[in-house]
C-alpha cells in the first residue's frame, strides 16, 4: 500500500470511529482491494463492517440485490449499478456509509462506449433505517483513467474510493 493510501485510509477509519460509524464496501474490478487497504489500518474493527466483492453479474445480484434487468439494460459498467450497488451493500450492512465500485480494468473488455479504463463509483450515506426500507443519500463518479494498466487502474480506483469515503465520512452526523 502506498503512504498516500495507507493516510487516506487510516483518515477515513479514524473520522468513522469518532462518530461511531461502519462501512461495506461493494467491489467489482477492484477484487476487495478498498475493503483490504481499509482492514490493513490498526484498529479498523470499529469502522468496518464488511465488504461484498461482486466480480460476476450473478454475484451483483445475488449478494447485493442489483435487479439484473438494471444490468441488461446499462451494462455492469455503469452509474446505474454502481448506485445500486452501493444501497444494496447499505441495505444488507449494518453500515451507514458504503461505496461502490464497478469498471473495466483491461487490458482487454473495453469497447469504444466503454474503453478500458472507465470505472463507475458510488458512495451512499444513511439517513435513516426503517423495518422495510431505508433513507440515503447517494452520489456517483465516473473516472477514465485511460488504458495505463490493469494495477494502475485499480490502484487509482482504491484511492478515488477512498477519498469518496473520506468525503462522505465528514458529511455523516
């Protein structure tokens, strides 16, 4: 890990502990890469909930309640499903932040729509949990990295989560 990262992460950690809230993450093409930079931080027990690493379309909606026909219709690789990813990972956590992940880190999947090197995120924070639903607010970040390299579109995928999550942590109550 980077120092860069390891002070992002162990910042998001820290402003998660003092006001007493958890974090799932929900990953794509990062493979579990946000959730491991996050638990390598001392301490993290008291922000992390857990983490959904949703490689496949059937994983997205089996483990996070992605509605498959929101897949077929925009593709894995987009705003819709990260947005969804990032409630479903609320919904099935005991977390109040989550963040959301889903990209093409090549070298080889991109299309002209879609190059290599695109990447969908979104972060959602909660507002309030009902029995049957809950309040959110949610946001999205579209990144293209360009073809540098599946590592390097990854890495740069941790940190802009990261960095979601820092900024959401700051807006929690």
């Amino acid at each position: 890990m980077t120092p860069s990262l390891e002070k992002i992460a162990s910042d998001v950690i820290q402003l998660c502990a003092q006001k007493g809230i958890m974090i799932a993450t929900a990953e794509s093409c990062t493979g579990g890469l946000v959730a491991g930079t996050l638990t390598a931080i001392a301490g993290s027990s008291v922000a992390v909930d857990r983490g959904f690493v949703t490689y496949s379309n059937e994983a997205k909606t089996e483990m996070l309640g992605v509605d498959p026909g929101l897949i077929a219709a925009h593709g894995a690789v987009s705003r819709d499903v990260a947005l969804a990813m990032a409630a479903g990972a609320l919904q099935l956590s005991r977390a109040a932040l989550s963040v959301s992940i889903t990209g093409i880190a090549g070298p080889g999947g991109g299309t002209a729509d879609k190059p290599v090197g695109l990447v969908h995120f979104a972060g959602a924070r909660l507002l309030s949990r009902g029995r049957e639903s809950l309040d959110f607010t949610a946001v999205h970040r579209e990144e293209r990295f360009g073809d540098i390299g599946r590592a390097a579109v990854r890495e740069k995928s941790v940190e802009v989560a990261l960095q979601l999550l820092l900024a959401l942590s700051a807006e929690a109550n």
